[in-house]
C-alpha cells in the first residue's frame, strides 16, 4: 500500500530523513518508535504532504501510484490520513462542520455527490458513540479550549468519519490518560481490517500494548535502524535506544 | 470650478426655495460657513492621514437630482429583506419612492425628512434633536447644509417595533456622476427597542458618491440594533457619519458589513451620556482589487458605569487597503468604564495594506480598557491540518475566513440578515461552504 523508497527530505537544506525505505501492506500495523529529534512526526508530515518539508531523494507511493508530488488534499482523497500531535484550534468552525466539510469535499474530489444529511448524522452518532464522545463536543468550536485527551480523542473521532486506508497516528497517545487511551486503541482496533493499514509514531510502548503491531521499526538520525516484532518495542521499553546506538557503532 | 466652490454657489441656489423663517435655516447658514472655512478634509489631517478624497472631488457631480427616476421592484427586490416584512424608507437618487417604501404613523414614525422638517407637528422634535449630536466637522456640516431628504424615524416610549426597518439609498446612474446626502434622524424612546438596516445601493457603472449623515438619539433603556450593509458597485463611494447619543440603561449596537464600493469612510460616533449603557461596534470587512475601506470610530465614555465593545475583523485581498482608526475617550467623571477594543486583520495577498491605529485617552483612574490588534496571514499550519482532511486550498481558506468572521456574524440578531450575509461572504470570497455560522 505504501511504500517509502531511499527518502530524504527536510528545511531549509538540512535532511532530517536520511534514506527512509519502508514499505507497509493492508492489512498491517506498523509501529515506529525512536528518540526524540530522530524525524519521526517529519516523516509523518512529509507522507501527509506537508509543503514545508523538501523531499530532496527518493519518493513515496501510495497503492502503486508515486504521490510525492501531490497536494495534501489529494492524499487524503486517495485515502491518506494524520492524526496530529498537535491538533490545531480553529475558532468559529464546529465539529460537525468541519467534518461535514472534509467528507464532502473529499466525495466532490471522487465526483460524488454530497452525503445526504440524514446519513451523516446517522454517521456522526454512531462514531461518536463509539469513541464515547459527548454530543455536545461536536457542536463546539475545533480543539478550541479542547484537553489534550479530547483533541487526541477528536482526531481518531475524524479518522473514524474519513475512513482512510492507511492512517498514521503521530503521538496519538500522548496526553491520554489511561481510560482515554484505551477508548481510542479500542476505536483504533475497531476500524481496522484487511484492507487497510496503521502507521503508529510513538515513544513509547505503552500504545502498543493496545493497539498491536506487526512490526516495528526503531527510526535514529533520520534512518531505519532497526526493524522487528512487537518484541522489539519491549526490548526497547527495557533497555531505551542506547544499546541499538552502540550495536550500530 | 472645484467642487467646494460648486457646492457652495448651489447652496446659494437652495436658500431660494428654502424654509427662511424656521430655526433650521439657521443652523443650514452656521453649517455652510462650517464648510467654507474648513473644505474637505485632506491627508494633512490626523483623521484622514490613511484616506485621501481627492480622486473623487476632481469628477463632475451633480447636486441636485433632475428628475424623478422610478425602478421596478423586481429588479430591486434582492436588496431588500424580502423573505420577511419590513418597514422600508427608499430613495432614488436622493428622492423619496413611496412606490417602494412602505412606511407607518401608526404608533410609530417611519417616515420621511422632508416632511418632518415642513410640517409643524414634527417641529417639537427637529427642534429637540435635529444637528444635536452630529459633530460640526467639515463633511458633516457640508451635509447639515444642504438637509433635504432621508428617513425620520421616532419611535415613542415604551414601543416594541415588531419588525425591522430598511433604510436604502438606491442610485440609477441616470447622471454621470451624483453626489448624494441622505440625512437621517432616529429618536428612539424610552424603553424602547427597534432594529434598523441601511444600505446603499448604486444601480449602474455611473459615479455616485454619498456624504450621509445620521443621528440616532437612545432614550433610557432603549434598544438599538443597526447593521449596515456596504456591498456596493465599484463605482459608488461613501461616507457614512453615524453619530449616536446615549442615555443612561441604553443598548446600542452597530454592526458593519464592509464588502465593497470604491471609497469608504465610516465615522461612526457613539456617545454615552447616561449610565450603564452599552455600545457594540462591530464589523466584517472583505476586500478586493483596490477597495479601501476607512473605519474610524469613537467610544466617548462620558458617565460612569459603561460599557463598550469593539472587535473588527478584516480580510484584504490583492490591492485593497483597510483603515482602522478606534479611538476610546474616558473622561474623568466616567469611572468603572469598560472599554475592550479588538481589531484583527489578515492580509490575503503581498499588495493588500492595512493601517490600523488604536487610540485610548483616559482621564478617569478606574476604569478597565483593553485593546488588542493583530496583522497576520493565513496560519500555514491550520491550512495544512485542514487540507490533509480533504479539504482542498481554496476551500481550506475560506473555511479560515469564515472561522475568523464569525465571532462578528455570530452576534446578528435577525436571522435572515445573517443568511444574507453569510451568501454576501461566500460570494465575496468565491466558495461557498455546505453550511452557515
């Protein structure tokens, strides 16, 4: 589904992925963890579309077709989607219209039609029942005011309307208590199915113990350094990053 | 000949058919002297530093209107709040269409200047309230002079009006170029409530240029609620002096809808006399190609125990340029003033320019005022966080701009002005949401 082939990019000049190859098929999670300052949320940002960042080598495909140079909104039109770390407040636009919004905008881009109001309603309800969202969040303004949790919580809720094929959670659990972050993992497993796919960003384990990896990739200086099982995520949890430092000196 | 003395050899002409006797000739003979020794206001003064009016003052205007022009109203109906009844004071190039007014003395006065100022039974309150609170500034007294027509409204205590009144100035272009002065007076009684909507509509690519004067007078406990709507052709300019007395328990409320027009200046003047009142000055302001817009405002918290709210949202595109001019005056006797003022600005392209220029002259030791002005572009970041929902760049935009009108939109009391405006917004700005704030 996705592929990332001898990846550079960066900011002004200076790569921050250095030679990223990662290839992640439906059906799979995939969990990256690593220090901070290693490019996990950049290559997060970069598979999203985000123009500040210059892919200076290689090239990302998405279900065979190269999309490295497409717009944000294209690649979530094929099926592309990020749950921020940072979710942005946005004053003004309620939930629901901002959701209201993105699915329509993305059925216009496939030449639908809009989704008939009652259908999304019926939508809106279940998923927010789902991640156990109050009905009244959703008329508030976006992350205005939000917790940590409830913007955490408002991302998977979107990702939940989107239904993408291959979703990357970056830091999705930080910030989560732990009722919260079972509430979300729980949503996140329920979503899942053979036909798409996970990315996981994460620092720790913790996440994992929730939402289970097929694999997991140790990212150091902008490169793969590692990749295992969810075995891996265990060792790393034990012993941190500098033995994988050393093994690599 | 310049305008200035054009104006002044026609005020000469209008003395002739003028009421002699009345009091008001009067203060039309100080008003003109006003304007004599004054002119029109020049880049030279502070107030109009950001806002020259020269390019309009070198076209050849015509003062007084030759004929009696009739419109139909279909193709004028869109201009009006037509999906609910109103009241409705209109004017075709500066004279009274009873065709497409409906007017009322049933409790109420909405009517016309020209008669309130010729029949003796309006004199007790022309008397009382006419010119009374308009400054003598030179554009303003230039209109004082040549008082002829506009909407007189008197809404007796106690009264409740139960629909909204409009207030439009429509122009035909039947003349090259027209300079037009609407003067309007709205005296609204104690503990009484009204709402009001003006507008200015040019019909044609003809000049029209507008110097408008109103004066509304707020008794104790009264309501009032004003929007003004500018979305107006790129030929048609405006001046709009809105001055506004308070009394004590009063609410007074404007909003502005700036979209369009040549040139525009909005004085809008608000004066707390009594105390605990409360003023809202609001506006939205989109603009494009090479539009300017001018706010200049002015709380002057006189009692003690006021308060007042300012927030102007602006949205300036290619080579458009916006004004905000807000000065807050708290004079000693004003204690427990609250004055808040907020101006936020985005510039949409490199070309477009805002001036936005705060004042606060406080003389009063208590008092709680704040004022906060931002100049900024579109937030790269939200732009990113909405596009990788699948909401494309042009849409992603305007969804900002929406967002960043709304805390303006959300306080429209009349449903159905908001749905006009918020279609005015999606048209101004090219995309239209699948929903409304």
């Amino acid at each position: 589904m996705l592929k990332i082939k001898d990846l550079y990019a960066g900011l002004e000049g200076k790569d921050i992925l250095q030679g990223i190859n990662l290839e992640v098929k439906a059906g799979e999670v995939h969990a990256i963890m690593g220090p901070n300052g290693s490019g996990k949320s950049t290559l997060a940002s970069v598979v999203a579309g985000k123009e500040e960042f210059d892919v200076t080598r290689g090239y990302i495909t998405f279900e065979n077709e190269d999309i490295s140079e497409l717009d944000p909104e294209e690649r979530a039109h094929k099926g592309i989607f990020l749950s921020f770390q940072y979710p942005i407040e946005i004053p003004g636009v309620s939930v629901t219209n901002f959701i209201k919004t993105a699915i329509n905008e993305t059925r216009k881009a496939k030449g639908k039609e809009d989704m008939p109001a009652s259908e999304m309603l019926k939508m809106i309800k279940e998923k927010a029942d789902m991640l156990e969202i109050d009905r009244k969040f959703l008329s508030r303004s976006l992350n205005e005011g939000f917790s940590g949790g409830e913007k955490k919580r408002n991302e998977i809720f979107q990702m939940a309307m989107l239904e993408p094929k291959l979703a990357i959670l970056d830091e999705t659990d930080s910030g989560l208590d732990i009722d919260a972050l079972k509430v979300v993992a729980n949503g996140v497993n329920k979503l899942k199915s053979k036909d798409n796919a996970v990315l996981l960003i994460t620092h720790y384990q913790r996440l994992l113990d929730y939402i289970v990896p097929d694999f997991v990739h140790v990212l150091m200086n902008g490169k793969i350094v590692k990749s295992g099982t969810k075995e891996l995520a265990y060792e790393l949890e034990e012993k941190g990053y500098d033995w994988i430092k050393e093994e690599l000196v | 000949m310049s305008f200035k003395d054009k104006l002044l050899s026609s005020y000469i002409a209008l003395e002739d058919y003028l009421e002699f006797d009345s009091p008001l000739h009067d203060v039309r003979n100080t008003a003109i002297k006003i304007f004599e020794e004054k002119g029109f206001p020049t880049k030279k003064e502070e107030a109009w530093k950001y806002t020259s009016l020269n390019s309009l003052l070198k076209k050849e205007y015509s003062i007084f209107p030759k004929a009696e022009n009739a419109i139909e109203f279909k193709t004028v109906k869109k201009y009006f709040l037509h999906d609910i009844d109103t009241y409705k004071v209109v004017f075709i190039d500066g004279v009274y269409s009873s065709f497409l007014s409906e007017t009322t003395h049933d409790t109420l006065d909405v009517c016309l200047m020209s008669s309130a100022l010729n029949k003796s039974k309006y004199k007790p309150v022309i008397e009382a309230y006419f010119n009374k609170v308009a400054k003598s500034d030179s554009l303003t007294a230039l209109n004082t002079a040549f008082t002829k027509e506009g909407a007189y409204i008197h809404i007796p205590a106690h009264k409740e009006v139960e629909k909204p009144i409009e207030i439009i100035n429509f122009s035909t272009g039947s003349e090259a170029a027209m300079f037009l002065q609407p003067r309007n007076l709205i005296v609204v009684g104690e503990n009484a409530q009204v709402q009001i909507i003006e507008r200015h509509q040019s019909l044609s690519s003809n000049e029209v240029f507008t110097n408008s004067v109103t004066e509304i007078f707020a008794e104790k406990r009264a309501y009032v609620d004003y929007y003004k709507i500018q979305n107006d052709a790129e030929t048609a300019s405006l001046i709009d002096n809105t001055y506004i007395s308070q009394e004590r328990d009063s609410i007074c409320r404007v909003h502005t809808f700036a979209f369009g027009g040549n040139l525009v200046r909005n004085n809008l003047n608000f004066y707390q006399k009594g105390e605990h009142c409360d003023s809202t000055l609001k506006g939205i302001t989109i603009l494009e190609g090479k539009q300017h817009v001018d706010h200049n405002t002015l709380v002057h918290h006189i009692a003690p125990n006021c308060e007042s709210h300012q927030d102007y949202k602006g949205l300036f595109a290619e080579s458009s340029i916006g004004v905000f001019n807000g000065k807050i005056i708290v004079e000693k006797d004003a204690q427990k003033t609250d004055a808040f003022q907020q101006n936020n600005n985005i510039l949409i392209d490199d070309k477009a320019t805002i001036n936005a220029k705060p004042q606060l002259e406080i003389f009063a030791d208590d008092v709680k005022c704040s004022h906060g002005c931002t100049i900024g572009q579109f937030d790269e970041d939200a732009l990113f966080y909405l596009r990788s929902r699948g909401i494309g760049l042009k849409e992603a935009r305007a969804l900002l701009m929406y967002a960043f009108a709304n805390t303006v939109l959300e306080s429209v009391k009349i449903p159905e002005l908001k749905v006009r405006i918020n279609k005015l917004i999606a048209n101004k700005i090219g995309v239209s949401l699948g929903f409304q704030l």
